[in-house]
C-alpha cells in the first residue's frame, strides 16, 4: 500500500524486471497518461492499460480519486491469472484484500499501443545510413529449443559491426511464434518500423518483437565500445539469442 493525498497526482514508474513474463498495467477505473517509455519522453496517451515487455519501463501520470479511495495499480501476466500491484490509498480510505487470481486473463501483448506512440525529442536527421536486417531464429530439438540470430547469408550473426556517428537501422524479422522483447546496451534507439509499414515512434532500449513480425529500429552509433544486443528472454538470450554490436576500429 502507498499513501497519496486525495485528488494528488502521481506519476508511477513501471519496471518489468521479470526473466521471462510479459505484463499489463491496469489501472482499473481510473484514467491515466502514459507520458515516457524506456526513459524517453513520448507525447502522452491517454487509456486504463498499459502493456510492458520484458525490460521495458513506463512513466505513467494519474490523478487521485478526490473521495477516501483505495486505488489498485495491478500488473496481469500475458495470458494467465496471476496478477500482483499495489494500492494508493488515500486517508481514511478502506483497504480490502485482492485476489491474486483475476477473472481473466491477462492481455497477450501486441504492438497496438506502439504504433500510437511519438518521441518527444527526436534524434536529429542522419547524415550516413546503415542498414542491417537480423532474423530471430529457432532450432527445435528432441525435447529443447535453441534461439539465435541470423543474417541475409545464413550465417550466425556473432557480431555487428557499425561506423562512429552513423545512423543504423535494424529490422528484426520474427518467424517464429514466440515474442521477443529486443534489448540493445549503450544506445536508445527510435522504433521507425512495424511490419513494413514506416512511422516515427517513440525512442527506446527495448522492443517487442511479436510472433510472425517485423519491427525496425534506428540508432545513432555515438557511443563507441562493445555493447550486448540480445532478447531479454533469460533463457532465449542464454540459449543464444544474443550477439554484440562494435565499432569499425575496435577490437
């Protein structure tokens, strides 16, 4: 439980710290505002529910009921019952218990609310443009699955390589029917792309993949090292779904 004043605002910052489980933040009856994604300002969306990838954080604005009010804040994992959360419970409000199994299940993420969602301080326009195009790809075996990645030539992309102060862009195509929330290190990158149709989105550090989809990514390359590109799957990412983004010079 947290204690707000009634008729407060409150601005909750959402992390999804889970190895392997999607969520929905549900905020019940009461309306608020999605206002940052990853970190990163958006133009605010308005709704009720709010979906959450692995790894992803949401910055969501909301105005307290201004009567003695408990108000859940819950968190429903995709396609179950479970659900966790908190209540902000202004004074003298009355607190119950909630079930930890929900009527229904959860929510299975799609990329619906993506579409919608506009960077607030957008990089600037690229000079150089580099472009890569990485496959999601899965090895079924006698009772294991094996994650990896892929490039236009068949071989595993153990490496990206990409020049100092261009603009990258990566296409993840997703044949499979998992979803994989895509995690870059060192960069924030603006989502350009949903199965091939082209828009300005909202700058991030992860996107969702869904099963059978394509999503486009664009980054600056300022920030030369060796930086982790994985999904955010624990067990895809230990599986081999992980490779590493470097700089032309180094290593």
């Amino acid at each position: 439980m947290v204690a707000v004043e009634r008729g407060g605002r409150v601005r909750l910052r959402v992390i999804n710290a889970a190895a392997a489980t999607n969520f929905t933040i549900d905020l019940g009856s009461v309306q608020g505002s999605l206002i940052a994604v990853d970190g990163n300002r958006v133009t605010p969306v308005k709704g009720r529910r709010f979906p959450v990838a692995v790894a992803q954080r949401l910055d969501i604005r909301l105005a307290v009921p201004r009567g003695a009010a408990a108000t859940p804040v819950l968190a429903l994992r995709e396609d179950g019952r479970e659900r966790t959360g908190l209540l902000l419970a202004s004074p003298a409000a009355a607190v119950r218990k909630l079930a930890v199994l929900g009527e229904r299940r959860g929510p299975r993420l799609d990329l619906a609310l993506e579409r919608r969602l506009v960077a607030t301080d957008p990089p600037p326009a690229p000079h150089s443009l580099w472009v890569h195009a990485i496959a999601l790809t899965l090895t079924e075996g006698p009772g294991a699955y094996e994650w990896g990645f892929s490039v236009p030539d068949g071989k595993l992309a153990r490496s990206l390589t990409v020049r100092h102060d261009d603009q990258v862009e990566l296409t993840f195509a997703n044949p499979a029917s998992m979803a994989h929330p895509m995690h870059l290190h060192g960069h924030h990158f603006r989502v350009v792309g949903i199965d091939g149709t082209r828009f300005a989105g909202a700058m991030r550090d992860t996107v969702l993949v869904p099963a059978r989809g394509r999503v486009t990514v664009a980054f600056h390359a300022g920030n030369p090292g060796l930086w982790a590109l994985h999904c955010h799957h624990l067990y895809h990412m230990v599986s081999g779904m992980m490779t590493t983004l470097t700089y032309e010079g180094m290593g």
